[in-house]
C-alpha cells in the first residue's frame, strides 16, 4: 500500500476483545499449524483434530491449502514468490480467526522456514503450534492421493515440493509426529493430549 494511503487508515480498538471470546467460550484460541508435504497427512490430521475439539465443544474451523487456493489465493500459483504471498495471506487471515475466538487448524505446505516464523511472530506470544507431519518423500509418492507427484516426475508440474522445489524442515516444532509412521487417530490423540496437557481446553483459566 503506498505510504500516503497507510496514513489515512486508522487502527480501530474492538469492544468485545479476543480475552474477553476466550472467556465465553472457554478455551484459549490458538493456531495449531500443520506443515509438511503435499501427501504428508496434514489435512487428514487437521480435521482429525478438529473432530475431537469440536466433541468437546471448543470452536474450531480447519484452513485447507487447496481449498483456500480455490478461492481467495485463487490468483496465486507455486513460485517462491506466490508461496510467500500465499503463507502471508493466510498468516493473515489465521489472525482473524485467532481474534474471533476460534481454534484454526492449518494444512498448507508452507515450505519455507522464514514465512512460518513470520506467520507466528503475527500472533500473540505462545499462541502458534508448529505441528511438523514428518513423513518420508517416498511414502507420499507412494500414497499420491491426488496423482501430482506422478505428473511432477513426468515433467507436468513444474515447482513440485520435494521434487522441484525445496522443502525447508522445522527446527524446533512444537510438535514432532511421524506420519509415515503412526496412525492419524493416534497422532490426532498426542496433540489433543498436548493442549489438554498445557492447560488450552480449561474453562477457567
Ligand atoms: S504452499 O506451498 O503454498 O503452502 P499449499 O498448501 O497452499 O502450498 O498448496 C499445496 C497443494 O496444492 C498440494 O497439496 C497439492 O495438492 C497442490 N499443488 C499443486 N501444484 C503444486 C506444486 N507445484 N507444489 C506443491 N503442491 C501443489
């Protein structure tokens, strides 16, 4: 946004704050950020996840890359430069959700280190769950639910991540699962127990 039209908008205090929807609706409401490869499990786990919260009667809602791509990032494609912006927009829009209350479950690549830490550094401190769906390049080859690794290798797709484009690995996710491993019901449970265990789900905090 050019600078002379930056001054002219102003930053509007909102009544009803996110402490005060936490409070109504009794648990914290964070971002649980799932990256890994395309294959990797991240939605499966996401909406795994979101199942067990949502029993509980938390208020979850789950960001899928693909979906997202087919509407408000329907004008971005895979370049670096597409990515960072697409990471960018959504970090975004993980804040909205974060400010209305809510518990948002992320499934994008994300593939770069730099953006994801951009993307924590937007919300508030402690409110960003690194979730890394670690899982063998040759495992999701193998699943290629959607058959693009396929066309990636036969030279359809061009930027593919883990094929031709790079993946960069979390340093310190919050937490670590094998997906090519462990399966999704019991992956799903660790990180439930994992927000049970760091006190999100209390109703009184
Ligand atoms: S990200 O890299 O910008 O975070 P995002 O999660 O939004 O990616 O979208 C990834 C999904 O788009 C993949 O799961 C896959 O279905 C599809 N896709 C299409 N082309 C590509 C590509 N070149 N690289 C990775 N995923 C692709």
């Amino acid at each position: 946004m050019p600078p002379a039209h930056k001054k002219n908008i102003i930053w509007h205090q909102p009544v009803v704050t996110k402490q005060d929807r936490e409070a109504l609706f009794g648990h914290r409401a964070v971002a649980l950020w799932f990256t890994g490869l395309s294959g990797s499990g991240k939605s499966t786990l996401a909406h795994e996840v979101e199942r067990i919260l949502h029993q509980r009667g938390c208020h979850t809602f789950v960001l899928d890359g693909d979906n997202v791509r087919h509407g408000l990032n329907s004008d971005l494609g895979f370049s670096p430069q597409d990515r960072v912006e697409n990471i960018r927009r959504l970090a975004e829009l993980v804040r909205l959700f974060t400010d209305a209350g809510v518990i948002v479950l992320t499934a994008f690549i994300s593939p770069y280190r730099a953006d994801r830490e951009r993307a924590r550094r937007l919300l508030a401190p402690g409110d960003f769950f690194e979730i890394y769906c670690r899982c063998s390049l040759a495992v999701c080859e193998q699943r290629d639910p959607k058959g693009l690794y396929k066309k990636a290798r036969a030279g359809l797709i061009t930027d593919f991540t883990g094929i031709s484009a790079p993946y960069e690995k979390p340093t310190s996710p919050e937490i670590r699962l094998r997906t090519d491993e462990e399966e999704p019901d019991k992956s799903a449970d660790k990180i439930f127990q994992y927000l049970v265990n760091n006190g999100f789900l209390e109703t009184n905090f």
